[in-house]
C-alpha cells in the first residue's frame, strides 16, 4: 500500500539569498538600502566634518533674526523690523498665492483651447494650435519679461489720474485702478456680524454643490434635467445679500484713492505678481490644452454619435458624455502640470516678486550667510507644496476611477 507524505522542508542557507528565486530580489534591494543609507551617512558626516573644521555649525537661529528689508507684496503684516522667519513666511504665502492662481487660470485656459483645438471651424481650429505651438515651445521666463514689460509701459502711470481732465480713469464705479505700478482693488473690512456673513457664504457654496450633484443624479438615475445655471447663481448672491441687509452691512469696503504719487488703501496686486501669474497661466495651458485634447481624443467616437443620435446638443455632448470620460485620461498628467506651476513661480525673483525663493533662498541667504541651511528648508517647502498637491489631485484621480464591480 503506498502512502503520501508531506514533501521534505528544506533547511535555509545563506547560498539560498542569490541562488532561490525567492530570497534574491530581497536582497538585492537590501543590499541596494545599505548602499543608499551608507552613502547619505558619508555625506552627511563629510558635510559636518567640514563645517567643524571651518567653525561653522548647522544652526537655524538666523530665523529669530531681524530681516532688516522690506517685502513688496505682503499678504500678512510684514516690516523690516520683523524676523527672517516672518519674512519666509511672507515669501511662502506669496509662492501659494500665485501657484494657486495659476493652476486655476491656466485650468481653464487650457480646458477652453483643448476642447477648441477640436472644433469644426477651421479658423478657430488653427488659432488654437497657433497659440499652443507657440506658448509651449517658448520658456517661461521670456514669457514672464515680456507680459511684465508690456504692463509697465501699456498701463497708465498713477499721476495720470490726476487732475481736472485725467487721461486715466478708475474701473468699475471708480472701484479699481489699474496702472504700470499694479492692480488696486476695494478692500473688505470686517465688522462686527461678519463671521455670519462669510457663514452664509460658505453654505451659499455647499447648497451649490449639492444642487448640482442632486441635478446630476436625477439626470443620470431618471432622465430629468434640470437647470443649474440660474439656481446656482441665485444660491451665490441672494442669500449673502439678504444677510447683509439683515444684519446691517457689516462687511464693508475700502476703497483706494489716489493720495500723493500713488494709490492708498485697498488691496494692492502689483504688477510682478500679475505677469507671473498671466506668463505661467498661457505657458501651462497651451500644455493642459493637449493633455485635453489627448484625453477627448481617447474617448470612442461612437459616444458621439450615440448621444447625437439621442438628440442630445454638442455643448451637452461634451459636458455630460465626453469630458467625464475623459477626465480619466486628463487628470494624471494635469497633476505634473500643477507641479510645473509651483515649481516655476521659482522664476518671480526675475520681475522682483519676492517668493519664498526671493525672500529665504534670497535676501536671507545672503544676508545671513547661511546657505546649506536655508537651501534645506528650500527644498523642504517645495517638497511639502509638491506632495500635497499630488495627494489632493490622487484622490480626486481615485473618483474619478470606473468603478468595477
């Protein structure tokens, strides 16, 4: 009678990390993390060794600093008597400012001229490949000296709004002034009540959203469409009005005025910051526009034509049938252009706009002469910038997955 036996469990050995399939790319990446780890420990201890020897030592003290210079374009509250810290913080802001805006601005320029890159018009169809081919294959500083040159001399001086016939006027109700030296713009002030203000704002915002999300549902669950147009822009006004009467109006503003040789009061958005944000906008949206472009390109032709033959318009087409489609494709490389754009606000220092590498990895720097430990926390907040705008955009990416049973 023949019996079965369990096989024979052969004893490990040391041969068994590069000969047994199983253990050998273990290995090789162990072996791989303690070149890696050897390597940084030598230049790190290379790195200190000299310093010693030289009598220097890592230390951020310098933050505490005073700065002892002034910074254009202060979000926050800033003087020259405050610290090198508070100056990096300033310069942090403005990097988020204008990356912020960039990404939404060169968002729409691109979705707008992707989707018209596609369109029957001739015309319309060779415009757009005009200006992406042109754009894109340009670098981005030359676009940011040209829009900011074109700004300086384009836009009127502050004593041309001077006087009894000025050759100059304010904007919108005598609101905004718009000159060489930047953009002025009324200012809030808040009061007292305006927390309930900016509330009812904030659920102005929610309520939109969810209109828009039900609107979509009963679309897709029941074929009933409604508008959203008009409701949402009455969600966006009317209830902020409304509690502005009722409470009195306590948001109010402040507007600038012309006093001396330039403009007080308001909110000053100098022209450095407009032609940075406007050159990085055009430049990434030509390249947005063909990650648009690629993305409605992968979408089946026959979708087309099956909503067409549904009698759907082409706006809709795009928006309800299209586009969400191919969102799929478009987003993973929408993140790298994102990333683009707050790496290349590094560029501002060139028409004076002091970012965080104007401010730490500039002025400081320099004044300090701490060049290893402010370059480190120079790349520690554009890595922090960097991987959490890949984390938000991931999980926007995840939504937007086909979702398998």
């Amino acid at each position: 009678m023949t019996t079965l036996a369990d096989p024979h469990k052969e004893s490990f050995r040391l041969s068994m990390l590069l000969n047994d399939t199983r253990y050998r790319s273990l290995t090789f990446q162990f072996i791989a993390l303690v070149a890696i780890i050897a390597t940084m420990a030598f230049i790190g201890g290379n790195l200190v060794r000299n310093l010693a020897e030289a009598g220097l030592n890592i230390s951020y003290d310098f933050l505490g600093a005073q700065a002892g210079y002034d910074i254009n374009q202060r979000p926050i509250s800033y003087d020259s008597q405050d610290t090198h810290g508070r100056a990096a913080m300033v310069g942090l802001l403005n990097t988020l400012i204008v990356a912020f805006l960039g990404c939404i601005t060169a968002t729409i320029i691109g979705v707008i001229a992707g989707v018209l890159r596609l369109s029957p018009n001739w015309l319309v169809r060779k415009i757009m490949a005009f200006y992406v081919e042109i754009f894109r294959n340009v670098p981005v500083l030359i676009w940011i000296l040209i829009i900011f040159s074109i700004m300086i001399n384009a836009a009127p001086a502050p004593n041309a709004f001077r006087g009894d016939e000025p050759t100059a006027s304010m904007w919108l109700f005598d609101s905004i002034a718009v000159t060489n030296r930047g953009v002025y713009l009324p200012k809030p002030i808040w009061g007292a009540g305006s927390l309930l203000v900016v509330g009812v704002f904030i659920a102005s915002i929610i309520g939109i959203f969810l209109f828009r999300r039900y609107a979509r549902k009963q679309l897709f669950d029941h074929g009933r469409l409604i508008p959203t147009f008009w409701p949402s822009l009455a969600l966006f006004f009317i209830p902020v009005i409304l509690a502005q009467l009722v409470l009195g109006t306590p948001v109010s503003l402040e507007y600038p005025a012309l006093k001396g040789f330039n403009f007080r009061g308001g909110i000053t958005i100098l022209g450095s910051l407009i032609a940075l944000w406007f050159a990085l906008s055009i430049y990434t949206g030509a390249f947005i526009a063909e990650n648009v472009r690629a993305g409605i390109l992968a979408v089946s032709k026959g979708q087309t034509e099956a909503a067409g033959a549904l009698g759907l318009r082409p706006g809709r087409i795009m928006n309800l049938v299209v586009l969400p489609q191919a969102l799929r494709v478009i987003i993973p490389p929408l993140i790298s252009q994102y990333l683009n754009i707050t790496k290349n606000s590094s560029l501002a220092i060139a028409v004076g706009y002091m970012d965080l590498t104007g401010t730490l990895g500039g002025i400081t720097l320099l004044q300090t002469g701490r060049a290893i430990e402010s370059v480190l926390l120079l790349m520690l907040f554009y890595l922090i910038i960097s991987l959490s705008i890949s984390f938000i955009m991931n999980i926007y990416n995840n939504t937007m997955k086909l979702k398998e049973r």
